[in-house]
C-alpha cells in the first residue's frame, strides 16, 4: 500500500492559493479600493465585509488546523504500516496514543481481552460519525456565506432606496445622490466578497472531506486485513487454528518415526548387554570391598566371628 500524502499536497495549495490571492489583490489594489473604501458615506458597509471576512477567516483557521491534524494522522498510519510489514511486538511503537489508529488498536485489543467480538460496521460508523464533526465548523460558515453576501445586497439595496427617496424629495440634494452610490457601492463589495470566500472555501472544504475519506478508508481497509485477523476471535479462526496445530502435530510425531527407525536395533541390544556386565562387575567388586571393609572391622574390634 502506498503511503498517503494528500494533506500536504492540500497545505501547498492553500499556501499557492492564497499567495495567489495576495498577488492579485496588491495587484488590483486600487479597483478594490475604490470598492471597499469609496463613496461610504456609513459603516454599514465596513461592518458587512467585516463580518464576511471574519467567517471566512474563521473557516480558513479551522481548515488549515484540520489539515495539520491529519497530516499528523497519515505519518502515524505510514508508521503503523511499517511496524506491521516489520513484525515488531509493539505495533503502537512511536505512533501517538490519541492518533486514529492507535485508538484503533486499543479498542481491538481491550475487546479481545474482554472476549467480546469485533463488530467492524460498527466501528467504521462511529469513526465516520466522530471525524463528521470535526468538519461542523466548516461547513456551517461555507453554507453561510451566500446567505452573508445576499443579506449585504439587500441591506445595501434598501440604503440605496432610502437615498433615492431623499433624491426624489429635494432634486437638488447631493446627500440623496451619496446615499445611493454608496448603497451601490456596498451591495456590490459584499456580494463581490462573499462570493470570492464561498469559492475559497468550497473547494478547500471539498479538498478536506476527500482527504477524510481516503483516510479512513485506509484506516478500514488495514483494520480489516490486517487486525481484525489478529485480534478476532471466530469460528472459522479457531477451526483454522485447530488444523494448523494437528499439521505440526503431525509433523513431529513423523519426526519422531523417522529418528527411531534411523537407530540399529542389534547395536541397541549390543550396548544394553554391554552396560548389563559392566554393572553386574561393578556390583561384585563392591560387594567385595565390602566383605574385605567387613572383616578388617572384625579383626580390629576383636569381633566375634573373626
């Protein structure tokens, strides 16, 4: 399997993206402004673009911390993948215990030491519900973003009316012409604005739930390959278990056969009968010893039977 690498590559096009966006807007700076800073007459404009702004940086904020975490994810599943294909004991060696496959594997390890079965469905859904939320966020400021712009235009739209109102009652008046350039002028720069942030954070949040599903998928994919085969116990484990230990009783008992028959029956018999007189000798001569122990005791205690 091939190591993932998506969130960095997604990082690099944030950073190109925005300096991007920079260029442009040092680039067009007098355009804008003459959008933002013109003709405002009120901080109702100011305070709309604020607002936009401040979500859109809020979301861009959330976005980059989720591409770190998961940057951090995919080095510790590359690592997992190395000390499975390197057989090492500790499977969580240098892998931090709050990352997505650590839990992982503590979870399959306190069920299987609890003896209870691992229902993979359910943990692939609760992992999927857990890392939904971590994107809330996101989504909520790029569903509103629309709505953001949309509410700058109608606000702008209606100071725009009130200063036509003020035009229509004195012709003469140059506050009442203001007004509605400047109603204009804001329903325009908040539209303009919602719409570029809408843009940037759309495909940045779509970038982000790619990622999040490549990740678990992988997570998914080594859990049921390579876990839950070490850590679930079935049926069809122990049947398989069960065959495999009679295989290698099997093969030592052959082993067994093949030493036996390899050994030479009549020199067995040879060097049995050889060790027979060796001790039936040792026995007489210490049975002689004994006898000579026996009566030089007699003769020096002046024993009788001397």
């Amino acid at each position: 399997m091939q190591p993932l690498r998506l969130s960095r590559s997604v990082l690099i096009q944030m950073l190109l993206v925005t300096l991007l966006v920079i260029a442009a807007g040092i680039y067009f700076s007098d355009t804008l402004a003459m959008i933002y800073l013109s003709n405002q007459q009120t901080s109702v404009g100011y305070a709309l673009n604020g607002l936009i702004f401040t979500l859109f940086l809020l979301g861009v904020i959330r976005a980059l911390l989720l591409l770190i975490a998961y940057n951090r994810e995919e080095l510790a599943l590359v690592r997992f993948q190395r000390n499975l294909e390197g057989n090492q004991g500790a499977l969580l060696e240098g892998i931090a215990p709050s990352s997505i496959i650590a839990i992982r594997v503590n979870t399959l390890e306190g069920m299987r030491l609890q003896h209870a079965p691992a229902q993979h469905q359910a943990l692939a859904a609760t992992l999927l519900a857990s890392e939904s939320t971590r994107t809330g966020l996101v989504r909520f400021i790029h569903n509103i973003l629309i709505l953001c712009g949309v509410l700058g235009t109608i606000v702008s739209l209606s100071i725009a009316l009130f200063g036509a109102s003020n035009l229509l009652d004195d012709a003469v008046s140059s506050s009442g012409m203001g007004m509605v350039i400047h109603g204009m002028s804001t329903a325009l720069s908040t539209t303009m604005s919602a719409i570029v942030c809408y843009l940037f954070l759309s495909y940045f949040l779509s970038a982000i739930q790619n990622l999040q599903t490549a990740l678990l998928g992988r997570i998914e994919e080594i859990t049921a390959t390579r876990l839950l085969p070490m850590y679930q116990i079935t049926e069809e484990a122990m049947t398989q278990h069960a065959l495999d230990l009679v295989r290698e009783a099997h093969l030592l008992v052959q082993s067994l056969h093949d030493k036996i028959d390899a050994f030479d029956p009549d020199l067995i018999r040879q060097e049995m009968e050889q060790n027979r007189v060796q001790a039936q000798a040792q026995h007489e001569e210490a049975l002689g010893q004994l006898r000579e122990l026996s009566a030089v005791m007699k003769d020096g205690f002046r024993l009788p039977g001397a």
